[in-house]
C-alpha cells in the first residue's frame, strides 16, 4: 500500500513508483473538464520536432504530483501506440476545443531550466538541428526526481583582493579572447572567476575538467563536474565540464571561460554540429556577464568575436618548450623511412619518456612491390591497399583480405611507402634497443611504463608527462583537404607543448618536416602566434572562408532537392556536388540558417553539418 501524508494524499516519494495504465488515460467526453489541467510536450522521438498537448491526470492534481510539473520536467507520455520520454515546454496551455488529450504517464523527473531550453531553442536554428537532441544533452544522464538543497555554503561568493589585469580587462570587455603559452595554470585562471562567483568553465576532454576540478576543489572552491554531478550543478556553485556542459545547469551565473578554445573536440561531429565554444558565447551574452576565450593559439572566429589580451613576448615565448624543427628536403623520401639519422640521438639517450606521433594506424597504407615498383591495388576499386598487422592486405572499401602477393608479377616482396605505427614500433625498438609501446585509440586500460611510446595523436591524450615529443611525418597534418587544417596542426602541437612543459623545463617539441618555413611551425617555432594568425586570416579572407562567411555542407539522397531550392535565395552561393555533397555559402551564418529554415527539411536522409570540420 502507498504512503500517505496527514491529509491522507499520497506522498511525492509514493506516488512516483505508481504508473497508470496508458489505456486508461484518454479523457472521455463525460469527465469533468473544469479542472483539466494541460501541458505542451516535446517527445523524444529522432524525426520528431513537434510538441504535442497532454492532460495532468486527476490523480496528479489530487496528491500533489501535479505542482512538480514545471517547464523542462521530464515525463513520460503515449505516443503512436507506444510510450516515449518528453520535455514538458509550456504549462497550463488552453487545449483546442472538441479534442481529448491523452494523459501523462509518469513522471520521470527535473529537466533542463526554461532558459537552457530557449537557449537550445537558439542552437537548433542555429546549426539546423532538432530541438529534442539539444534537450537531450541539456538533461542529467539520470533520472532526478527531486533538487535537495544543499547547506554547505555553494553559491556563496568569494573576494580576493588582488585582481590580475587580464581579469580586470575581461571583466570590462565582456567578450574577450586571452592568449596565453600552453604551459599556464588552468586552474589558477579558473580561480581568478570561480572565487567571484559561480562560473561555467569548458575544457575539451572530461578527464581534463575533472582535474581542474579537483584542482579548484583543493583551493577551497565549490564546483561540480557535469553530467555525473548535473544534480549537484543545478542547486548551486560552479560547474566544470566537456562540450556537453555548454548546456548544464547552473545557477547566478557569473562569468563563462572556455579553455582551448581551438579544440575540434568542441563540435560534435553528428549532425547538428554545434560547437560548445559559440553556444556558450551566446549564454553569456543573453546573461549579460563576462565570457573569455583563452588559447595559446586563437582560432579567427574566437579572434573576430571579442577583444584580445595578449602576454608579454617574454612571457609568452618563456611558455613554450624548445621546439626543433627536423628539415628532411634532402632526405630521400623513399629511402630514407621516417626515422631520420638525428632522432638516434634522441632516442637512445634520453631517459624520460619520448612520445612518438604518427596519425597512421597498422602497418602500412601504402605497398609498392620490390621486383617491379607496382603499388598494392585492389582489382575492384583500383585504390591502395593497406597492410594490417597481421600482414593481410585490405581494401578499405570492404573487399576479402588477400595475401602479400604482387598482381603483376607475383612477387612476395614488398616495399612500405607510408609505414603505420604497428610497423614504426618495430623500427624504434631496433633503432633505439628499448622497448616501445604502441597506443591509439583502440588501445584500453592503463597504457604501461615505457621510456618511448609511438601512437596516433590519442597518445597526446592518454600519456601524462614527456621530456620529448617527436611528430615523425607532421606534412600530413598541414596539408590536410580542409580548410582548417592548419589550426587543426597547430592545436596538436599546443596538446604537445603542455605535456613538456615551459622554455626552463629542458623538454623540446621535434618535428620532422619538408615544410619548415610553414606558418604553423614558425609560429610554434618562435612562440609567435601572430605568424599563423596574420597569413590565415589573409588566406581565409581572400577565399571567403570562415569567419569572412557562413559555410554548411548537404548531403544524403534528399541533399539535391533542399539545394535546389536554396539555390533560389538572394545572397546563398552554391558549390558541388562532389562526392555527393553540397557546399552552401552565405554572409554570415544568421543568413545562412535563415536560409536553411525557410526551405524547410524534405523528406528522406538528409545530413545538415554547419561548421563543417572537414570542408
């Protein structure tokens, strides 16, 4: 039997374990509608971006569920025969006349603030999404009946005397960009907000924000770490996050600070590729409170957005390890490998860990055969095949693994033109004579102790500490088919540059090259960041790239008729198709969602990507 309160209704706790039957929900044209209470809900159906009106049930209203029903609340509802979650969006609406409303089924507990939900409101018409998918990431990843306050002083706030400059200059400025070398104390620039006020603070990876976290902790700070903590976020105190914490719940907010703001982890790659950077831009704005930007290399977009403070040059240059630059021009290409005479040295010498990158996974992406120089092609759809570490040769596009035999003259014998890491981890060990151990992003459980590691760019995340960081072939990175590419190299070298740490720590940054008067490796080179910032806003500038426009590529079989009618639009340029995608330009990006808006979504696939990474 339920628990019953003095006044003989059914507790909160009670009556949350109780749920109706869904059949029994459908009001009949015989109750009593003078107290029919009705709310709006959003489902959380994928290809649904309607909201439906559904009636309180009497029995809510009777025991006192029916004052939990607030904007944001998750529920459950029937919906086409079945029952779904939702997000209640409006309360005490005025249903149509002559309809009944089909009854909630549960609630299922607190939701996203009904200013989160206007802001993910902004992010779905900004980056062409559906509402649901934002609420989604809005919501805690458990179902929360009920926010306990807390008594342990969150939300308080804290004075320090002492204010840096760049802290009185954000303060004043509201949207500001701060540049600083990699090796700066995230928390200690976290602390300057957090000890003012409640703060929501970005980080690109979780691992790294629980850090911070535990460093702001130690110092006294209230904070929480989204999602697991989003119930402790939304009573009170700062909160500490991923992209997803762009949309957590925060209360009194003070300030916003995004660090690595040049990270690509901050867009989601699926479809609404939305970026944490510019939403949470857009919360502080519609908060009226300081947001600031901070990277050691600032993107055009963040630089185009708000004021720069810049450190001094020796402040700055003091920042970044020693980097080394490795010419291989007079390097046979062929010959030569990818390990040249000077990483030796480096190898056999030196006796903290050495982190070797090399963004190819397997053995070899490309083989050419020793007796007669023919490349290693599959017969159906004549493009390389790679060699996978069990010595099979593999057609990326999905054809049977063959033998290591050559088509034209059937030689065995093989030449690695582009070597992947499982191959350059049996090159180190014999160059070096120490044990290497190999670590991409299939690589699970703690990585062991080694003195050198060879790995894709997921080493940079998973090792903790280098005394040497080598990027063994870093060309590919810069000469990447997309537009971003250099920001993208130069936020792998950033990652690099915070693991050795500071100019005095006696680290360096080797990079092997063919390019090395490239902007990127010169900005790196000198601790310059104005190098790679004044040639890509040129180049980008005379492109018309992002930030100089708004770009967004279509594709799926639908792709043809959306472009079509966008191509009708005053101010919209079209580009493509290639390889089935579309690229679409406009002046900026409120014209660009305008656009995509006013033709509306047809039917059949269809993938929307503003922003896109990979352009």
């Amino acid at each position: 039997m339920n628990a019953r309160n003095k006044n003989g209704q059914l507790t909160f706790e009670s009556a949350l374990e109780s749920t109706e039957d869904a059949e029994s929900e459908v009001l009949s044209s015989n109750d009593d509608k003078s107290n029919l209470r009705a709310v709006r809900v959003l489902p959380d159906v994928p290809a649904i971006d309607k909201p439906f009106d559904y009636s309180i049930p009497q029995l809510w209203i009777e025991d006192g569920r029916a004052d939990q029903i607030k904007v944001g609340t998750m529920v459950r509802v029937p919906f086409s025969g079945r029952q779904v979650n939702g997000w209640v969006l409006e309360i005490d609406i005025q249903p149509e006349e002559g309809i009944n409303l089909l009854s909630l089924s549960k609630y299922r507990g607190v939701g996203p603030s009904s200013e989160v939900i206007d802001l993910a409101r902004w992010a779905a018409h900004r980056w062409a999404g559906r509402l649901n998918r934002f609420l989604t990431t809005a919501s805690p990843p458990k179902n929360v009946p009920l926010l306990e306050q807390r008594k342990d002083g969150i939300g308080e706030t804290k004075t320090t005397a002492n204010d840096t400059v760049w802290w009185q200059e954000a303060v004043k400025h509201k949207e500001t960009v701060l540049r600083l070398p990699p090796s700066q104390d995230a928390v200690a620039i976290a602390s300057e907000f957090v000890s003012k006020g409640n703060t929501l603070i970005l980080f690109p990876s979780i691992s790294g924000a629980q850090k911070l976290a535990a460093g702001l902790k130690s110092k006294g700070l209230h904070v929480s770490v989204v999602p697991e903590q989003w119930q402790h976020a939304a009573v009170g105190g700062s909160v500490v996050g991923s992209r997803s914490a762009a949309f957590a719940p925060i209360v009194d907010l003070s300030a916003v600070v995004v660090f690595d703001e040049h990270d690509a982890s901050y867009q989601e790659e699926r479809a609404p590729t939305w970026n944490a950077r510019d939403v949470v831009a857009e919360r502080a704005k519609r908060k009226n409170v300081p947001c600031v930007l901070v990277s050691a290399i600032p993107t055009l977009e963040a630089i185009s957005w708000g004021h720069q403070i810049k450190p001094s040059r020796e402040e700055e240059r003091d920042g970044w390890p020693i980097v080394e630059i490795i010419d291989r021009r007079v390097d046979d290409p062929i010959r030569s490998g990818l390990l040249s005479q000077k990483l030796t040295s480096i190898l056999r010498d030196e006796t903290g860990p050495v982190v070797c990158i090399l963004n190819r996974k397997g053995r070899s992406r490309l083989l050419a055969c020793d007796r007669c120089g023919s490349l290693a092609r599959c017969e159906k759809h004549l493009i390389p095949l790679t060699q996978k570490e069990d010595h099979a040769l593999e057609c990326p596009s999905g054809c049977n693994d063959r033998p290591v035999v050559c088509d034209s003259c059937g030689s065995t014998r093989f030449k690695n033109l582009r070597a992947g890491i499982a191959r350059l981890r049996e090159e180190l060990e014999a160059l070096s004579k120490k044990k290497v151990v190999e670590i991409s992003s299939d690589s699970k459980g703690k990585i062991p102790d080694s003195d050198i590691y060879i790995g894709t760019e997921a080493a940079l995340h998973r090792v903790e500490r280098a005394s040497q960081i080598v990027f063994l072939e870093f060309d590919q990175e810069l000469l990447a088919p997309r537009f971003r590419a250099a920001e993208q190299a130069a936020s792998l070298l950033i990652r690099s540059a915070r693991l050795i740490g500071n100019r005095n720590g006696g680290g360096r940054l080797i990079i092997q090259t063919r390019q090395p008067e490239h902007e990127v490796l010169q900005a790196v080179l000198h601790a310059n960041p104005e190098k790679l910032i004044e040639a890509e806003s040129e180049r980008r500038r005379l492109l018309q790239l992002p930030p100089y426009s708004a770009l967004a590529q279509i594709s799926g079989a639908s792709a043809s008729e959306m472009v079509q009618s966008l191509s009708g639009i005053s101010g919209i340029e079209i580009m493509g198709p290639r390889d089935d995608c579309w690229l679409v330009r406009a002046t900026d990006n409120n014209a660009l969602s305008q656009a995509i808006s006013s033709v509306g979504r047809p039917k059949g696939k269809i993938r929307i990507e503003i922003d896109p990474r990979r352009a």
